[in-house]
C-alpha cells in the first residue's frame, strides 16, 4: 500500500471529518493520501446542488430530512442499481476511473454510502486493480450496504458485525474498527490546565454545547432555559460553528453574562471537550465519537435524521449519554446531572469500558493485511 485516495462527500461536515482523520494516520505511517469529493466527478454542480440541499434540509426541513433516511431504510431498493440515485452516481465512473488510474492509486477508501456506490459501479465497468473499503460513520448499519460492493466494510463496532454480515457479500470482510477521529482527540489536557486556557473558573463546572459544523438545531431556546436556573458554579460555552448568524444573536444576547462564552467557529474543541464535565450536542457519528474519546458524558438534543437516533440509542444504553424530547426537562435534566459526582463519574466510567478504539490506526492495520494478501 504505497498511494491512497479518500472519497468522501460534503453532505455535512462528519464524512469529511473521518476522511481527514484516516488521511493523518496514513501520512504519519509516510503512505500517500489525497481526499477528493466523489460527487465532483458527476459534476461540480451536482456536487454543490447535493451538498446545499443536505444543509438545507438538515437545517431548515428536519422533517423531511427524517423522512428521507426512513424512506431508504425501508426501501432499499432506492440505492440499488437501476435506480435514480444510483444512476447519477454512475454518470461520474468514467471521470473517476480516469482520475484513479492516472494517479496510480492502489487503495480506494470511501467515508460516504453515495462514493462506495459509484466506486462499486466504476469496478463493474473497468478493470481497475486495488483495494477498497467503506468506512460507516453511524452506529447502526447504512442504507445501501447491500448494493456495496467493496472489499472491505470498516464499521464502529462489534455489535454491529451480524448487521453488516447479513447484508454484505460473503467475500467482503467486516471489520470493527470503531470511527476514525482525529489524532488531536485522542490527546488529552488536564482539566484544569483546559480550563486555564479558556479562562474558564478552575472551580466551576462546564456545560460545553454544540450542534455540529453548522450551529443548528435548538441551541438559542436550550441556552436560554439553562441560563434561567444557571448555578453560581457552572459556566457555559456555546461553539456556534459556521453558523455566523446564531454566533452573532447569542453574543449580543450574552454579553454581559459572564458566565455564558460565545464561539464562532474555532480550532479549538478538543481542548473545550478536555475542559467540559457535559456535552450537549446533536448525536452525529462524528462529535460522539470525538466525545467518546475523551470518555466526555453527553446530554443530546433530539436527532434530526434516523442515523443520529442510532447513535443517540447505542451510547443511552452505555449509560455514557442522557437525553429528552422536551427542551425545558432536558435543560433541567442537564443542571441536576452537573451537580452529581457520582453520576458523572459512572458515566464517564462507561466510555472508560468501552474503549473507543482508534479507528484510524486500525483501518490502516487492515488495509496492511489486505495488501500483504
């Protein structure tokens, strides 16, 4: 294994997330690696169409983006061949099949369902030598598994193999990895130096809330119920994303309350993660897992899309999360669970048990294997 490309696709900032993250474990084992955007081989346009309309909805039509995860869940036959979708992910193999043998690539990884089909698609219609493999981003199996027809299926957990076996090819190989996120991650400051350097009270506790890349979801109507009872002891940063707007409301909101720290976008979460005894964020595969990490406990707002619901269930049932359908309750449920040491110290015990593993290292030991066969 000597040049990997990384397929990923902009419908929200998690899959290129996981793609950044495999890329920094190859580069530092000296192998090389590039991310691409599948979709631009269909078109830039369709590319900037597919990622706008995911944002949208996501953001503005939760709804409907609900009922689209649940349409293809329970009819996979959306993402099969023949179909709408997968025909336009085909019209882009022969764009792509060019680019990978021009670059001499010998290993194909795909962080999205929509850049392992066209990759199953473009290995149907050319004979392209390499290895491939689809990393899942959710905990819980995705639709369109049964149409991939990749070597490898890279997925976040063991409780997750009999799923994917069942719906994977008997030649593909399933393997937990756990999700791949960045090695900044897995580094942890002391919490106290954490909080020295946010200037956040070394005494206080730290109720850190964010809701993705795109600052959505009911951050605004939580914030305020939470301030509404705030303990003398408990500050609160808010990390707003690219979400300028919400960032610009809440810091003309807040501004003179300075228990309450408003963020725009910033390099800095794992160092907010490292200072926060609470998480309250939307359950996207991604920020859970980063969470996991540094064995954080979460409260979750409710999901938006099916996956999210999947990813909230499995850490509820660690006994590492805590979560409510209503927006008053769970402001509450958030403030009681910060008074309590020994809640949060089972709760953080249970991530400590898990062991997240790092997904990154070991999908680079498997692809080792693979090219040792």
């Amino acid at each position: 294994m000597k040049n990997v490309i990384i397929l990923s696709c902009s419908t929200g900032q998690g899959h290129n997330s996981c793609a950044e993250a495999i890329r920094e474990a190859f580069e530092e084992k000296n192998i090389g690696c590039r991310i691409y955007e599948s979709l631009d081989f269909v078109s830039p346009a369709v590319s900037g169409f597919v990622s706008w309309g995911h944002s949208f909805m996501y953001k503005h039509i939760p709804g409907l983006f609900r009922w689209g995860y649940r349409l293809s869940e329970e009819h996979p036959g959306m993402l099969k061949k023949g179909s709408f979708i997968y025909g336009v992910l085909g019209r882009g193999t022969r764009r792509m099949y060019e680019y990978l043998a021009a670059g001499d690539y010998d290993t194909v990884i795909c962080t999205h369902m929509f850049s392992a089909l066209a990759m199953t698609e473009l290995l149907e219609r050319y004979p392209l030598h390499v290895q491939t493999a689809f990393v899942a981003t959710d905990y819980t199996g995705c639709p369109g598994t049964e149409t991939c027809g990749l070597q490898n299926f890279f997925i976040p957990c063991d409780s997750l193999i009999g799923e994917y076996r069942d719906r994977a090819r008997s030649s593909q190989r399933v393997v937990a990895t756990g999700i791949p996120v960045r090695r900044i991650f897995w580094t942890r400051h002391g919490k106290e130096e954490a909080k020295a350097a946010l200037h956040i009270g070394e005494n206080n506790r730290h109720l850190l809330m964010m809701c993705g890349s795109m600052g959505c979801g009911p951050i605004v109507k939580l914030l305020r119920r939470v301030t509404e009872k705030l303990p003398a002891d408990l500050e609160v940063t808010v990390i707003c994303g690219t979400n300028e707007r919400l960032r610009e409301k809440l810091s003309r909101r807040y501004e003179q309350n300075g228990r309450v720290h408003i963020v725009g976008y910033t390099e800095k979460v794992s160092l907010y993660m490292d200072s926060a005894d609470l998480y309250l964020t939307k359950p996207g595969g991604i920020s859970v897992t980063e969470a996991a990490a540094k064995d954080l406990p979460m409260a979750f707002i409710n999901p938006v899309s099916g996956c999210e619901k999947y990813n909230m269930d499995f850490f509820i049932r660690l006994g590492a999360a805590i979560t409510d359908t209503s927006i008053d309750r769970l402001a509450r449920k958030c403030i009681q669970l910060l008074a309590s040491d020994d809640q949060l110290r089972q709760m953080r015990r249970a991530l400590e048990d898990y062991r997240q593993p790092n997904g990154a290292e070991l999908i680079y030991e498997e692809l080792c294997k693979g090219a040792r066969l």
